[in-house]
C-alpha cells in the first residue's frame, strides 16, 4: 500500500513539473514597437521598459534573462507589449513600465 502511494506521488509531481510548461502557452495581443529615439525627449512617444527572467532548457542555462526597452505611438501598444512580455518572462519580473516621453 505505502508502495502504491509513494509510486502516485511521484507520477503527481511529474505531471505537476509539465504544467508550467504548458501554463506557458499565451495568445500575444497585436503591438507595434518603433525605434527608440537617442537621448531625452522621444516626440510623444510611448517607452515601454521590461526587464524579467524565464525559465529555460539549454543544458546548463537554467534561466534566460531580457532587459528591453521599446517606443510605441500609442499606450496601449505599449501595455500590450509589456502583456506579451510578462506572459513569456513570468519566471521573476523586476520592471515592467509604460511612460509618456516628452518632446
């Protein structure tokens, strides 16, 4: 009997490991994303900042990490971007922000 429990834990946590995985899967929202202009200013833009970490498997690299910035002529170009980022790199997230630049 213990045999039997012990042996459906294991599978338990082995399919709960896949789930991660497959919780990975997300539908991107449209984003249209500009060359960010040198220096301050930007001519009314929007600046999305993202920096997080996702899990992958590479071998030895556990981890992958992305530090992004991006410009965007609307907000909600700008949020959809920092959706589609947070939904890929949901391991850790340090920053994840949408301003208005001047110009």
């Amino acid at each position: 009997m213990r045999m039997t429990a012990a042996a459906g834990l294991m599978i338990a946590l082995s399919l709960g490991s896949a789930l991660p995985v497959a919780a990975a899967s997300f539908i991107a929202r449209p984003t249209e994303a500009l060359a960010c202009p040198d220096g301050a200013g930007g001519g009314n833009l929007w600046q999305g900042y993202f920096h997080g970490r996702k899990e992958v498997d590479h071998g030895w690299m556990k981890y992958e990490d992305a530090a992004e910035r991006r410009c965007f002529k609307t907000e909600k170009f700008c949020r959809n971007w920092l959706y589609n980022m947070q939904s890929e790199y949901s391991e850790n997230v340090w920053s994840a922000v949408c301003t208005r630049s001047g110009g």
